[in-house]
C-alpha cells in the first residue's frame, strides 16, 4: 500500500494554497487521506478539525498518537459533504477529480503539493500552514528543520547506499529518498532516476556499502510470492551489508518528520 500511495503523491500536482487570514481561518476542517492528515494534526488546532482519514492514527502514520480519539471520515463525497467542511485537505484522497468536485460544491481544498527535494518540502510546509491559517507554525517547523540540518553530523565516507523497501523497489536521483542519502552524506548505489525495481543482475556482483531498510511494519508491505525481495541476492543485501532501518512514517509524504531519517541516516548503523 506504501508503494501505491508514493506513486499516488508523485501524480499530485501542487495548487496555491486558499489565502487566509486570522479572522477566517478554517474551523471545520476535514482530511482526507494520510498524508493530508500529517499536516492538518500537526498544524491545526484539534477543536479546528471536523475529520481525518481512517489511515491518520496506524502506524505508517507520524502523527499517528495525536489521532487517537479524532473523528474518521471516508473520502468519498457524500461521507465528506454532510460534516459540512469549511476547508478539505487531501493529496490524493477522494481521487483525481476530488478537488474538483469540493469546489464545485463549494468547499475550498488545499492540496498537499509534491516535493523532490528537501527545499520543496520546506515550501510545501510552510503553503500548508498558510492554508490553514498558521503561518507561524509553519515558520517555526520550517526554522527548525534548517537548524537540523546545518547541525547534522553529515557522513565524509560517502558510502553507496541501496534504499530498499519490502515490496524490493528502490529510488534513484530526482526523488526525495535520493535529496535525503546525499543529505546525510551517502552515494546512492541506484543511478537510475526514478523508482525501479532492486538492480538484482547488479547486485550479483556490485554490492552497495550500506543498505538502507524502509520497512513499514505492516503485514501489507511484506514481500509477497513475485517480490524481488524474496530473491537470495535480495535476501544477502540484508544479511551481509550494514543495514539502516528507517521507519516508513519518516519516509512517505514528504513533510518535517523526513529530518529523522536523515538523521539516522547520518548517525549510521545501530550498534
């Protein structure tokens, strides 16, 4: 599931977020997907948010703790309309034509944007805030994240490093795994742009240094039967090479919470 949401979010296209100011800000918020979720909990008042999605309170989600007891609402329209929103928040949530939908019904949506690299994501952040209503919040994630990178602790060994997940897919340049591994100091052993499956014929006989394991806890993101990941030359990376686990809630939806797998990336292997 993990995987079809990246591809989900890669498909979303950023919007400008609805301006608003102190006095109207949204106070009936509604969420629709999980990665949505991550900002509104994060950003907003809890007596401010009507709903967030089912997704908001599992594990795969970072704000998973502060969604305990909150309201669910599936994305589907008749479900979202009767709560009577003032503003709806989704990536992909409600499907493509979502947005266009809400606002035909008159509900203004704030979409959360796609970002490749981690100067993207701090805009994104900060357009998020904006659309509901917390600028400043938005300011204080966004100066905190700065901070955390100029006082990483960045790897000079410039180890080659294979990002790989349970489903054995991997990300080369131009992706958000790739801004972080180059973040924390590391080479991606993927050369490739984009997400592909796990370089299988490669790694019979080039091995990367590190690996780093996003692995996401869930019975759902285990490999399968045709996984690449149950292949023995899948199976050794794991067994033979220094493994960085990586939560998958720092890893998906591209907000803050990527400063934590930057920073276990650059802090290396557990001991």
């Amino acid at each position: 599931m993990i995987l079809l949401v990246g591809l989900c979010l890669a498909a979303c296209s950023a919007r400008d977020a609805p301006q608003v100011n102190g006095t109207d800000r949204p106070s009936r918020i509604v969420s629709l997907d999980y990665c949505a979720d991550q900002f509104v909990l994060k950003l907003a008042d809890r007596d401010r948010i009507l709903a967030v999605s089912p997704d908001a309170a599992k594990d795969f989600s970072y704000m998973h703790a502060a969604a305990k007891g909150a309201p669910t609402v599936r994305p589907l329209a008749e479900d979202v309309l009767i709560l009577k929103p003032d503003l709806v928040v989704r990536s992909y949530g409600g499907g493509p034509n979502a947005a266009a939908f809400f606002e035909q019904a008159g509900v203004p949506v704030l979409n959360v944007g796609w970002a490749g690299d981690i100067p993207s994501v701090m805009t994104n952040i900060q357009s998020m805030a904006d659309g509901l209503g917390e600028p400043e919040r938005g300011e204080a994630l966004v100066t905190d994240m700065r901070a955390r990178l100029d006082a990483l602790n960045v790897r000079s060994d410039q180890k080659r490093a294979l990002y790989l997940t349970p489903a054995g897919v991997t990300s080369g340049p131009g992706s958000l795994i790739h801004a972080m591994l180059v973040a924390a100091g590391l080479t991606n052993f993927e050369e490739t742009s984009g997400w592909r499956a796990i370089p299988l014929e490669r790694l019979a006989y080039d091995q990367p240094d590190v690996v780093v394991a996003a692995f996401f806890g869930s019975l759902a993101n285990h490999p399968d039967a045709w996984s690449p990941m149950n292949h023995p030359v899948a199976q050794a990376q794991l067994s033979d090479r220094d493994v960085v686990p990586l939560q998958g809630a720092w890893t998906t939806c591209g907000g803050w919470f990527l400063m934590d797998a930057i920073e276990a990336l650059a802090e290396g292997t557990p001991e």
